[in-house]
C-alpha cells in the first residue's frame, strides 16, 4: 500500500525499504491487481 493512502504506514514501508515488495499501489488499486494477476 503507498504512503498516501495509508493510515499508518509503518508495516508497508518497511517492506519497501527492505526490497519486498513488489508493488506499491494505493489501497482502492489493490484488489484490482490481485484479480488481474490470479487471472493471469
């Protein structure tokens, strides 16, 4: 989750500091990327 739609953006910014993750999106973006990529 980005840092704008984060009401507390410690866990997810740790995981990008650390490389993990993958993608950053906002919060009304992410069900649609899971969607896409399980179809996928």
């Amino acid at each position: 989750q980005d840092e704008s739609t984060s009401v507390v953006f410690g866990m997810p910014k740790v995981a990008i500091e650390l490389g993990a993750a993958q993608k950053i999106l906002p919060l009304g973006n992410i069900s649609q990327f899971v969607v896409a990529y399980c179809r996928n």
